[in-house]
C-alpha cells in the first residue's frame, strides 16, 4: 500500500521544484540584463551595454574607445562602471567624469566631451604580398620557357 503512495509523493515534490523554477526564471533573466564583452587594455576599452545618455536607441550596442579621458587629457584613466543595470559607463579615475559606454559621451547635460572612437591598427598582410610576386615570378617563367620551345620548335 505505501509503495503506491510513494511515488505519488515524490512525483507532487517534482512538480512544486518544477513551478519553483518556471517563476524564478523572470527574475533570473532581468538580472542577467548586464553590459558584456567589456575589456579594458592600455590603448582602448570595448564594452557591449545599454546607451544611458539617449543619444542611441535603448538597446545593446557595443563601444570601442581609446582608453583616453578628453576633459582631463588623461591616458589609461578609464574604469568601468556596471551601474548593476544594463546601461554601463566609462569612469575617468583621475577627475572622475562619465561616459556612456555605448556612444562615448559624456553623460553631463551639454558636455561637448566624446571619447575618441578606436579603430585598430591596420596590419598589413604580408603573406599576400610575397603570394602575388611568387605568382609574377612564375608566370615569368613560364614566358621564359614558352620562348625556348618556341626557339626550339623554329630550329
Ligand atoms: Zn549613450
Ligand atoms: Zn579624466
């Protein structure tokens, strides 16, 4: 009688984990609402978050910049903010201005203050370079041969 009762039991505690989890996932899923991909080196920061200063469409976008603060004209001073919300910002340590992680602006009302985009240096390929001469060079021979059958055709 009670191993009838059992697996009864234990199929209602599955169900009450089951309901337990379907109502903790909306909260689980606005918390993990948060900037991404966020990277900070010597020469740029590059983060993934929420435009805050309205100048962009409320959405994820991702922002490259040098790692330079334009209002105290300092180098490798920006530290990021995650705010713990979908919006993130770029601090300046030494005078402790913030920009919008997403467009660069500076989030002060009319600051004329932008980060400075970063574009990557451009290397160039080399291994193309000596690919199209390896290329010349043996077309060259082929001329070159097609000449001495030529020659040898016409003697
Ligand atoms: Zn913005
Ligand atoms: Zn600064």
């Amino acid at each position: 009688m009670s191993n009838g009762i059992q697996p009864h039991r234990r199929f209602k505690f599955y169900i009450i984990i089951l309901v337990c989890l379907i109502l903790s996932l909306p909260t689980a899923g606005a918390s993990s609402m948060k900037p991404y991909n966020v990277e900070v080196t010597s020469a740029f920061v590059k983060a993934t978050a929420f435009c805050s200063c309205g100048s962009m469409s409320y959405g994820y976008h991702t922002g490259t910049f040098e790692n330079y603060c334009p209002r105290c004209h300092s180098y490798g001073t920006l530290k990021f903010n995650p705010k713990d919300s979908p919006e993130g910002e770029w601090t300046c340590s030494k005078c402790s201005a913030d920009y919008c992680a997403a467009s660069g602006k500076e989030k002060e009302p009319n600051s004329p203050y932008h980060l400075v985009p970063y574009n990557p240096p451009v290397v160039q390929d080399q291994e193309i370079i000596t690919t199209t001469s390896n290329i010349d060079s043996m077309i060259a021979d082929l001329d070159k041969y097609d000449q001495t059958n030529l020659l040898g055709v016409n003697n």
